[in-house]
C-alpha cells in the first residue's frame, strides 16, 4: 500500500507540472475522500504524510492548496491520526544539510510572499549517520562525474555492503539537451550490478517528490535564473539565483540515511545565494564538500 501510495503521489506531481488540468488533481477531493466516507470502519492508526511543496513550481504549488483544503477532512476518517510537526524521517546529518538549504531558500524570497512550505526541521532530534558529500565540480566533463559515480557505487555495492539495488536510487536534473547523454551515461555505470529483476532507480527529480530510498545519488547542473521581482515595497530589483538550491533540497530530502551529489556546472560568484550555501554546508560535523 505504501508503494502504491507513493506512486499516486509521484504521479499527481507530474501530472499537475505537466498539464495542469489533468484529473489527478482532484484525486483527493473526488477520488480519495469519497472511498474512506463510505467505508464502514477505518481502524487505520497510520496516517501517511506527503512532503507538500517541495519544488518550487507554481503548477505544483496548487496541488499543495488543494491538499491543504481538504486534508483535515481526509484525515477525520483515520480516528488514531497523528500530525507531526517535523519531519523524523532523516539521520542527523541529512536533516542539517536539509535545514540550512531551506533557510538559504528563506532568502530568495525577495517579494516576501513566503517561501515553499518544506517540512520542518529540528536539529539533534534525530540518529547520528553517514555524512552527505557534495562534489563541485567547475565543468561537465562526463568522464570526471562518471568516474565519481562509479567509484561510489562500488562502494555501496561493494562486498561488504549490506544494501540492495532496491535501497538506492540515481535522481537527475539537466537540461533537455544533456538528458539522453546523461541517462546512458548513468546506465552505463549501473549496468554492472543491475539484472533483468534488479536495478537501480533512476529518475527526475520532479518524479520522485515522495518516494524515499536509504541512498539518494543526485547528479545537478547549476541553472542560473535571472529577472526582476517586486520587492514588498513595490519597488523593482534585477536578480541572479539558481534553480539549484530548491533541486538540492527535494533530492537530498528523498534519501533517508545517506546522500551524495554531483554538482555540474558551477561557477563562483555567479549567484551569491548558492555560494554562501555551499559555503555553510562545508562543515566537517555534518558534510563532505569535494571540489573537483
């Protein structure tokens, strides 16, 4: 069920990011609500919570005001439900990464509007683990990030790992132009501990908004976006931000125990946003920065 449930999910992302009017956007309110009203009990003491708004798209962002309308009313159905107010799911690590991404978030919203609802975290509340590493890399030179990721599969795959093709997942967000190139190149690497009935996950991130695995590998070209945005005082200002901040967060928040993330692309002092978070994240307690 909890599969299926994050495929119902996943899927109602994509959906609404790629049409809109598609009709699972109404799949709680005229799908979901009408099946748990007309059963005679629900004893179900397990109340499962999507992570709401963990992109930035404004087509997903509706899904999120929907969710919110009628979630208290799906949830009167489950009489033992339990609301958290953080999120327990990640190790130590992961979760710090995680809350200091969402404060450098915080600060791109320059028209004071709020910033994209992503779930609370509450430092040293959780098991200590594996710390995420993070490669910078200045270009987009295949052979180098191919390389990287190849030689961190072996090691989780390697002998004496306990983990399984199903616990790791390969996340990705690049242009059209590089997606085929990229998903054979990562094909390529996996191929070597994948079988017909076993692989290794590979998807987009915007697919993925759900779904969980103990190891997230995340492959990220820097996308710098520029324009002009009305400040709270109506004034104007001409900005640079990159896309990257909000991409980071969604798939380091999709693993559960261990993270890493091959940044393409990047360039100092293009996006003062992005380098001051790269900067906080180099923290020896919590993280692994690897400049290539």
């Amino acid at each position: 069920f909890i599969d299926d449930y994050h495929n119902l999910v996943d899927n109602i992302h994509t959906d609404i990011y790629s049409e809109p009017s598609h009709a699972d956007n109404n799949i709680i309110s005229n799908g979901l609500l009408p099946i748990v009203s007309n059963s005679g009990t629900n004893n179900t003491t397990l109340w499962i919570l999507c992570d709401e708004a963990q992109s930035r798209f404004d087509k997903i962002t509706f899904h999120n005001q929907q969710f919110t309308a009628v979630k208290d009313n799906f949830r009167s159905y489950f009489g033992n439900a339990v609301e958290l107010s953080v999120n327990l799911r990640n190790t130590y690590e992961i979760s710090t990464v995680l809350s200091i991404i969402r404060k450098h978030n915080d600060e791109i919203d320059y028209a004071g509007t709020g910033s994209a609802n992503l779930p609370q975290q509450k430092t040293g509340h959780y098991l200590r683990g594996t710390k995420p590493v993070i490669y910078i890399l200045r270009d987009n030179e295949t052979a180098t990030w191919r390389d990287i990721l190849n030689k961190e599969m072996e090691i989780l795959r390697g002998s004496d790992s306990c983990l399984k093709n199903k616990d790791i997942a390969v996340l990705l967000d690049v242009n059209k132009d590089h997606m085929k190139h990229t998903v054979d190149t990562v094909n390529s690497v996996l191929e070597r501990w994948e079988t017909t009935d076993d692989f290794i996950t590979v998807l987009l991130t915007v697919n993925c908004m759900s779904a969980e695995w103990p190891v997230v590998i995340f492959i990220c070209r820097c996308k710098l976006v520029s324009g002009t945005v009305t400040l709270p005082d109506n004034s104007k200002k001409e900005i640079t931000f990159s896309e990257t901040i909000t991409r980071l967060y969604t798939a380091i928040s999709r693993a559960r125990v261990y993270s890493i993330v091959i940044l393409l692309d990047y360039t100092p002092n293009k996006c003062e946003h992005t380098d001051k978070l790269l900067e906080e994240l180099n923290r020896r307690d919590v993280c692994r920065i690897i400049e290539r």
